[in-house]
C-alpha cells in the first residue's frame, strides 16, 4: 500500500544523514568532519480515520496535517447496538 495521504497527496521525502567525526572546536577539539553521507526517508505521519466522502462513511489513510487542517469531516460515532436476534 502506497504511504501517500488521500487528501493532500503528500508521500515519502527524499533526505539524507550526515555522519561526522571529530569534536567540536568551541568544546576544545580540532572541528568536526563529514564522513559519510547516506540517503534517507521522511516518511508522512499517515492515520487510517473513518471519514464521511459524498455522504458516505469509509476508511481513509489520511496525514495528520490534513487532520489537523480541518480538511477531512470525520464519521460520528456509532450510537446504537447490534440486535442480538438478527444472529
């Protein structure tokens, strides 16, 4: 399943980790130095939310940004009980 939220379309960023070695000047060292740089992921914060869509009620994976944004109406909650003669 694809990481890509929904409503906004967001999906993985691209990024990279910077190894260093050495201590720092100000902390009474001879400087830092790169020695590695590795590729890396930034993946969207992505929740499965139960949203209404054209009057009806269905999953999402939805970013919190979306969330948080107000772009999504979430479903109410379910109020009433399963009959237990429908069994």
């Amino acid at each position: 399943m694809a990481r890509i939220c929904e409503i906004t379309g967001i999906g993985p960023r691209k990024g990279s980790i910077i190894w260093r070695s050495g201590k720092k000047k100000k902390l009474g060292g001879i400087g830092t130095h790169i020695t590695a740089i590795t590729k890396r992921r930034f993946l969207p914060n992505l929740q499965r939310v139960k949203v209404v869509v054209n009057g009806e009620v269905r999953y999402m994976r939805v970013s919190t940004r979306a969330l948080k944004r107000g772009l999504v109406t979430k479903a109410p909650k379910r109020t009433w009980k399963k009959d237990s003669a429908a069994k």
